[in-house]
C-alpha cells in the first residue's frame, strides 16, 4: 500500500479545517435562514426586490468566481496556494458579514442600493474565503477514506455553527433589540461575525497542504476551462451542487415564515409552555413562534449531526454516489408531510423534520469529498492539476443556488400575494406551504437524477487514486508547504 495513503492527517488538523466552516456558517446560514425575512421585514424593501437583489448579484459572481479559481491556483507562498486566502480574508469577512444585516437610516432607493452594494461585496469576500478553503480539501491528502473522514469533520462542525444560528440567533435578535429588530440583527451579527474571524485564523494555523501540482505543469488557463468542459463528473457535480443550493436556500428561507404567518399560535404556545424552564433561558426569548421556530431548527440539526456520523461507513460500504443519491430520495419523501400537516400539528412537523434531517445528514460530507475526487479524475485525465478552478466552478454554483433559491421564495411569496408582519391569505399561506413541501421534495428528487450521470464509481476512486500516487512517486520530490 503506498505511504501517501497510509499517512493520516492529525485529529487537530481536522479539527482546525473544520472551525473554517464553522466561521463561514456563522453568516453564510444567516443568509440562508434569515435573509429574506429581513430584508422584507426588517429592512424594509419589497418580497420580489429583495428576490430580484438575490438574483442579480449571481452575474457578478458568474465573473468573479472563476477569476478567483485562477487567481488561487496560481497563489505561491510558504504557506501554500490556498491557505493564505482564508488569513487575508478572514478580517473583510467580518466585517461585511456585519454590514450586510445592517439598517441604516435611508431612503427605500438609498436601502436598495446598500443592499446591493453590501450583498455584492459579501459574496466576493465569500468567494475569496471560501473557494481557497473548499480546495484546500482537495491537497491536504490523497487518501479517499482520509478525505471522507475530514469532510465528515468539516460538515459535524459547520452543522453545530447552523444549530447556534438557527437555535439562537432569533432569540438573541430579541434579547439585544428589545423590539427593534434592526439593532438585534447589528449586536447579533456583531458576535457572529467576531466570532467567525476567530475561527478562520485558527484554520490557517492548524492545516497544511501536501499535494502539489506536476512539476512539469504549464497549462494556459483556456486549458483548464476546456478540461472542465469535457470532464462528465464536474459537470454532474456542477449540477447538482446548483440544483441542491436551490433546495436548501428555497426551503431554508421559507421556514421562519411558516412559523411565522401558518403554524397555529395557541398550538405553538402549548408546546413552548412545556418546555422546560431551563431550555426556555437558553434559547432566550418569551415569543412562542420564536422559540418553536428555534427549537424546530436545533432538533432538526441535531438530527442531521447524528446523520454524518453514519455517512463515511455507509459510503464505504454502498458508495459515495449510491449513499447520496439514496439520502436526497429520503430527504425528498419527508418534505411532502409539510404540504398536508395541519397548522396545529406541531408533533407531526417535529417528528417530520427530524427524520427528513437525519437522512439528509448522510449527503453532507459526500459533496466536497466527491468534488476532490473530480479534481484527481482531471489531473489522472488530462496531467494537469488545477484544484482551484475545479472548487471555483463548483462554488459558482452554489452561490448561483443560494441566490436563485432566495429569489424563487420571494417571487412565489410575493405572487401568491404576501404582505409583510400581517396575517395571510390562504392563497398567501399556500404559497409558504408549497416551498416547505412539494417545489423542496421535486427538486431534491431532481438532485438525485442528476447524480446517475455522475461515472466515478468506487473501483474508478480507488485506480484513479493508485494511478496519480505512482505519478507523484515518480516525480522529483517537492517541498511540502507548511
């Protein structure tokens, strides 16, 4: 067996890759859960322009991303190609993840355009953060079940961050604003977005990179674009980390208003009254909605914990591709109950969220340990190695999911007629019905098709993997960056 695959990354190592997505989650779960409730309710700018925000910032992305690709791949430092990016960016961040969820004291056209402004430059910040953290997977080691393993680290720790921020942030938004949402969402973002800058210095501190391009490598850009085009693992991965970023923003978004304007208070407010005093300190808010919203979340997340654990044993056993595409067939099948629930079946939401969340967690990992595995099929391809564009691409696309899933919520709100911080129509309440049930469960179950065109099996892991250490055995040592 080479030593490559032999070598193991050390626990402290994982675990301080892991504290980097813990910091990105801190506001990238923000906007997903929370983002398009506060521009339309707090903010103050309409469900279709808030929607039509979301969207157009994906054409500056659909610029920006692949020039980050680039600009990563061809970063040299003692610390390495990707490392550096998530020191240099860790501080701007911050501070636009703060920014961003901001309410200055402007005109509705003054509004607009800062959302703009703020939401365009948090998403490039983002792209510099979080591009070169995703690739960096992809170098720290060769070793499939090592590469599981770290995913199954980042994705247990990012999913605690989303178990703060949606057990915590409403309550704290609350706490800190006594009634004025706008200065909860400032002194709440303020924490979180300290916190992340933390974090993310921390996984500079603790990872190290190991797998460096061929020595003889000196492809043009235009090269590494074409072998995307002709890679069929990239772009079935492409697809479904866009289609699967829809889901989770459309879904994600929708929640806190089915709490909000469907789910019936009385019942709401008898589950909340037996709670025990002590769960009711910690989630820190008397509102009932808030709190039933909050502990939905959290319970849901625990579940999706407990899923991740099982996820590197059974994509061992079955395969990574066959493991995903049988957890979002799962997940699809348990957004159906929200279309047919009763607003006062608060039981029933529990138990379906729970269930929909545990097998969901089984997917979590797969996704960026796949995506390593598509970088080795185009360096074992085609002899050249370009890590960063391949995440580039692939970070596109889940940006392009995030900011199309929050439009098409805002759009199907603002069509079937929503109006905020008032009671609903019933053709309102449809609408927040159908974005928690059947739009989730189709494109989930979408999600799943676009996973057969995916060709790297578990025997095309393993060779692909023997294949590229012998190449890298041959080569002439290289100095590992530190």
């Amino acid at each position: 067996m080479p030593p490559e695959k032999l070598e193991k990354l050390p626990v402290t190592e994982k675990v301080g890759y892991a504290l980097g997505d813990t910091a990105a989650n801190f506001i990238f779960q923000t906007m997903v859960m929370f983002q398009l409730v506060f521009y339309t309710d707090t903010f103050g700018i309409t469900a279709a322009a808030a929607g039509t925000l979301l969207l157009v910032v994906r054409f500056w992305d659909a610029i920006f991303d692949p020039m980050m690709g680039v600009i990563a791949d061809k970063t040299n430092t003692r610390w390495g190609k990707f490392r550096p990016w998530i020191l240099w960016t860790a501080v701007p961040f911050g501070i636009m993840g703060f920014l961003t969820f901001m309410t200055p004291d402007f005109s509705p056209s003054g509004k607009l355009v800062y959302a703009y402004v703020t939401y365009i430059l948090l998403m490039t910040v983002y792209s510099a953060n979080n591009l070169p953290y995703s690739a960096l997977s992809g170098v720290m080691t060769g070793d499939l079940a090592e590469r599981t393993s770290l995913s199954q680290y980042r994705f247990v720790f990012a999913m605690i961050a989303q178990m703060i921020i949606q057990g915590l942030a409403l309550p704290l938004v609350v706490y800190f604003g006594h009634g004025n949402n706008a200065v909860g969402y400032k002194y709440t973002m303020a924490i979180f977005s300290s916190l992340a800058v933390v974090l993310f210095l921390i996984t500079f501190a603790t990872t190290k990179e190991r797998i460096l391009p061929p020595k003889e490598q000196k492809a043009k850009v235009s090269e590494h674009f074409a072998d995307l085009s002709r890679n069929g693992p990239w772009l079935a991965m492409f697809a479904l980390t866009l289609v699967l970023f829809i889901t989770l923003a459309m879904r994600g978004s929708d929640v806190l208003y089915y709490f909000k304007y469907y789910v019936n208070p009385d019942a709401v407010a008898a589950t909340v009254a037996g709670l025990p005093p002590a769960l009711k300190k910690l989630l820190g808010s008397t509102d009932a909605a808030t709190l039933a919203f909050s502990l939905f979340n959290v319970l849901g997340t625990t579940a999706t914990i407990i899923g991740i654990f099982f996820s590197k044993s059974l994509a061992t056993r079955f395969g990574k591709r066959n493991v995903f595409i049988a957890g979002l067939l799962g997940t699809a099948v348990f957004c159906l109950p929200f279309l047919v629930l009763p607003p006062a079946g608060i039981g029933l939401m529990f138990a379906s969220e729970i269930v929909r969340q545990f097998v969901y967690g089984f997917t979590i990992p797969l996704l960026w340990a796949m995506m390593a595995d598509v970088a080795d099929f185009s360096e074992w391809k085609n002899h050249r190695r370009a890590t960063g564009i391949v995440f580039a691409a692939i970070v596109f696309a889940l940006k392009a999911g995030l900011g199309f899933g929050g439009a098409i919520t805002g759009w199907v709100l603002s069509v079937y007629g929503y109006v905020p911080n008032v009671p609903q129509t019933p053709h309102a309440l449809d609408g927040i019905r159908l974005t928690m049930s059947i739009f989730p469960a189709v494109t989930f179950a979408i999600c799943a098709g676009i996973l057969f065109f995916y060709s790297i099996n578990r025997e095309a892991e393993v060779r692909i993997t023997d294949e590229l250490f012998e190449r890298r055995r041959l080569q002439t040592p290289l100095p590992t960056a530190s």
